[in-house]
DNA sequence: CGAATTTGACCAGCGC
DNA sequence: GCGCTGGTCAAATTCG
C-alpha cells in the first residue's frame, strides 16, 4: 500500500498527473495551499477524498492523533463536512477508548478489521480506476500534443513555401536563414548568420519572435539600425534584420500580406490588461521608462508608452491609458519578451500574459472556434478574470479584464460573440494584485502555481508555463482537440516528422513531453500589481 | 548633475 | 498622392 502511494505519487509528480491532481483538486474541492502540501500519502488518500483519511490515520495513528486537527484542516475544507469528520472521529474515538489502535484492532477485529479491509479493498479498485483515467487522458493528451504539433509544423511548412517562391528567395542561391523558422535555435546553419552570440536561449527566443514580427517591429528595427541604441538591442536588430532584410523590409521580405500575416501562427501578440486603478500606472514589478505619449483617437486621455528598462535592450513595451468609457479603467498593453529574468513579484503575472500570449498566438487567431474554444485554457490564468480575444486588431491581443468579476469565482457564463472578440470569464480578481500567494487557494492547479510562483520568466519557461497551465486542465484535452479541428480541420497522420523546427528534441517538463515550438511564443509581458 | 519625464517632430502604414 | 493615425525619437525640461 505504501509503496502504491509512493508509486502514485511519483506519478502524480510527473507531470501527467497534474490532470489527476487538478482533479483530486476538485474531487475535494479542497483548495489546499502550498503550506498544506503534505506527505505523499495523504494526499494520495485525499485523493479519494474523506475516506482516505481513515486508512491514513490507521496507519499512521500516532501521528494522526497529534496532527488530527491539521490533518482536518488540510484536506477537509468544503468537500470535509461534519459527515467526513465524523468518520474521522470514529476512528479516533477507538484510539481513544484503547489508547493505542492496536489494542483496538486487537479486541474488535472482525469488525474493525472487515471494515477497514473492505474499504481498502474499494479504495484500490477506485485508484486502479482512476489509474486507467489518468492513462487515457495522458495517452490523449500525447494524441493531441503531437496533432498539434503537425498542425503548428504544417502551418510553418506553409510560410516557408510561401516564402521560397519570393523572388528574392529565388535570386538568392545561398539557404536564407531569414526564410527559417528556427525554433531551438539548434540550427547551425540558422546560427551562423547570427551576429550575437550572447544569451543563447534568450536571444533565439528573440530572433524567432521578431523573425515573425512583421512590420510593426521591423519598421522600428529599420530605424534603430542607425541609432545604436545598445549593444544587445543591435545585436537584436541585427538578427531582426538579417532575418527581415539587409536594406529595406518592405522590399525584401517575402510578400506577405495582411491577409497572410493572419495565418501565420507566430506573430507578435499584445496583451492588454484592464485594471481599475486610481493611479496612472500600474505597478507591475518592472521597471519602466517612459518614451513617449500620444493623444490616441477616440480617447481623450493620453496614451503613454514605456519601455522596460530592467535589461539593456529589453524589447518589451508597454502602452498605458485610461478607457475612454470609464476613467476609471486603466488599460495596460504589453508587448514583447523580457530577455531578462524577472523579479519574483513580476513573474506571475508575466507567465499568465504569456500564457495568454503564446495561447493567442499558438491557436488561432484566424478562428472563431479556436478563440472560443481557448476558454478552458485561460481558465488556469491566475490573473484573469475575463479574456477577450481579438482577431480584428491590427495585433493579435488579448484582453484579460480585472475590472469584473470581482469576486473571482470561476464561471463560464460566455458572452455570445459578437464580430470576432469572445469574453471568456476567468477566475482571479483585481483585488489581489500583487498578491500571488492570494490566488493559491482558488482554482489554481498547485503544479501550475509553483511553476507560476516560483520561476523566472525566462524563455524557457514559457514550456514550463504552458504545460503546467495546459496539464492543469483537465477539459484541455477536449477542448484543444476542438481548438485544433477548428485550425486544421481533420487531423491527419504525420507526413512531416523530419520537420526543421523542433530537431526532434523535446523537452520533459514533469514527465509532460513538450515539443520546444513554444520558445518562439513571445513572453509577453509582466507581473502587475496595483499601486 | 544625472536620471527620468515631457513634448514636438518625424516616420511609416493605411485608407480614401 | 494626401491626410490621418500610431509609434518612436530626441532635445528640452523637470526632478531627486
């Protein structure tokens, strides 16, 4: 038995388990800290909720004696009713008529003991059951991953055969690094033309993302060339540029039009953040230079730019103003990658923009569907309390609204579309930015919390975010199966396995195996706390 | 006095 | 081609 529960522990440690976990989650409707955080076996037995701890407590009676009451308080909460307590009780009244259990099995084993055997016996079967559940959903899950792998690889295919049909590709005898989509930077050939060599997994993130940043960051790149605002930043333009164009983007990148841009999977997303806030900056754990601000049409309230100035060269920008509607609102856009770790009270937030990013930009922001369909997935966010989608903007963004649903419940009540935004209520709520230890005891899957709370944002720890979030989530499955069919179509079988993107190499995150095409997906962003 | 902010100018994209 | 708009730059100004 104890060897059962280690054997499950491991598991539910790996990874896949985290769909069990959030399950076990919500089994119990426990919403366990991480102080509780307990040995393996109970929460193994909590799994199963109340009962479990009966068979714990047997085992362990001493210590079940002396922490009863931790014990209760740990893993009875909603789900723990007096009911519950009184099956505990019961076996702590037989310590407490005998003194120790044994002596209580010892003068009343038939019934004791059938007892204890039958429930043994019904907990095993239970745990063999959810054994096969947990297969099935990670088995599932492995489906799914790698049809939206061949989704994501497929779509590449396509920009990449768009753009060797370019003329200039066709004058060009040499392999054009610009034309490749290199995700882990493994790719020598990618590399070599690379002028940087400084922060190797920071600076691929970069080159990929601003290798799909169409005009918008080119334009600036194009004017930065000449400007030499700093060594990195150049050495970023440099690679923007070699992979745009050595002169003039416009001319030399393939001809891609907005309508082509739409399909491409990785561009740069914007995620915009609606907070109340009396204070004319959110205090979101960067730190930030102002740079410029402009009266925006339709707004009489000026907007205000800001670059992040945590890193030299840090690409990430930020637009700040107050919604034109309710002054009250301040709407914070981000844009960008820190290349740079970020302080602990800026990760949280930072990993939930960049979720929401790399959501955006991973899925289908050409789809209705998808968008719609990206609701189950948001739902991890710890920030979130409502997400919009925009496949309309000139950016691809998300906006997740902190303004409403202020109690933070989770609710799912979706507002009927309405052109091509969605709202997708989230739980989390205004009230407790800048507090991330606030959100622990909510929805949030405590894998993907730790990851959350405790990781800097680095580039990659956008797979580690994405997975946990992603295996935090039991309906991920069917709803990223809905998401991809909505992309693709029919899923189909693998025809492209040699794809130059991913090497081959993927990286395992707590036994989830993730393909590394997510380093490409811009960590947008940052943490964010009222003032 | 250095750093941060302000603000007018400039540039590029886009629609007409 | 022109004007509008968003985004950025950089000199001027303010602040600590």
């Amino acid at each position: 038995m104890e060897n059962q529960h280690r054997r499950e522990l491991t598991f539910l440690s790996s990874g896949g388990g985290d769909f069990l976990r959030q399950r076990f989650d919500r089994v119990s409707e426990n919403s366990s800290d991480e102080h509780s955080d307990p040995a393996p076996p109970i929460k193994e037995m909590d799994f199963f909720s109340g009962s479990g701890n009966k068979v714990y407590e047997t085992k362990n009676h001493d210590r079940a004696q002396d922490h009863d009451h931790d014990n209760t308080n740990n893993h009875g909460s909603a789900a723990t009713t007096l009911s519950d307590r009184r099956v505990n009780t019961g076996l702590n009244l037989i310590s407490e008529s005998s003194g120790t259990l044994r002596v209580a099995s010892n003068e009343k084993p038939n019934t004791q003991l059938s007892t204890l055997q039958g429930e043994l016996r019904r907990l095993n079967e239970e745990n063999g059951k959810l054994k096969n559940m947990l297969d099935q959903i990670t088995k599932s899950y492995g489906q799914l991953q790698a049809q939206l792998m061949m989704a994501l690889q497929k779509q590449r295919a396509q920009v990449q055969a768009k753009d060797i049909l370019s003329p200039q590709q066709l004058m060009d005898p040499r392999p054009s690094t610009k034309l490749e989509v290199n995700v882990n930077g493994s790719d020598p050939s990618v590399s070599d033309d690379k002028t940087h060599n400084e922060e190797p997994s920071a600076s691929n993130t970069m080159e990929v993302m601003s290798k799909h940043d169409h005009h918008p960051m080119i334009k600036a790149v194009g004017r930065k060339q000449q400007q030499h605002e700093s060594p990195d930043q150049d050495a970023l333009d440099r690679s923007s540029q070699s992979w745009g164009s050595s002169k003039s983007p416009k001319l030399e990148e393939p001809k891609i039009d907005q309508e082509q841009v739409a399909e491409i999977p990785f561009r740069k997303a914007r995620v915009s953040v609606r907070a109340r806030s009396e204070a004319s900056l959110i205090s979101d754990g960067c730190q930030w230079r102002k740079y410029g601000q402009k009266m925006a049409k339709g707004n009489p309230c000026p907007r205000a730019y800001f670059r992040c100035t945590m890193a030299v060269g840090c690409p990430v920008r930020k637009q700040v103003q107050r919604c034109a509607e309710d002054k009250s609102v301040l709407i914070t856009t981000y844009e960008g990658n820190h290349n740079h770790p970020l302080p602990p009270a800026a990760t949280a937030m930072a990993n939930t923009t960049s979720a929401a990013a790399a959501m955006l930009l991973s899925g289908s922001t050409t789809s209705k569907d998808a968008l719609t369909n990206s609701v189950g997935y948001f739902s991890s966010m710890p920030y979130a309390s409502m997400a919009t989608l925009s496949a309309t903007a000139p950016f691809p963004t998300i906006t997740l609204d902190l303004t409403q649903n202020p109690t933070g419940a989770m609710q799912l009540n979706r507002v009927p579309p309405s052109g091509t935004n969605f709202t997708l209520p989230l739980h989390g709520g205004p009230q407790l930015l800048g507090h991330p230890a606030m959100f622990l005891p909510q929805n949030i899957p405590a894998m993907a919390l730790a990851q959350l709370g405790q990781r800097q944002v680095q580039p990659s720890s956008m797979i580690e975010t994405m997975s946990a979030a992603i295996a935090s989530d039991p309906n991920f499955s069917a709803i990223l199966a809905a998401a991809i069919s909505s992309i693709i179509g029919t899923p189909r079988s693998s025809t492209n396995g040699s794809s130059n993107n991913n090497g081959g190499s993927a990286v395992s995150l707590n036994g989830i195996s993730v393909l590394p095409e997510s380093p490409q997906l811009p960590h947008s962003c940052t943490t964010f706390s009222a003032k």
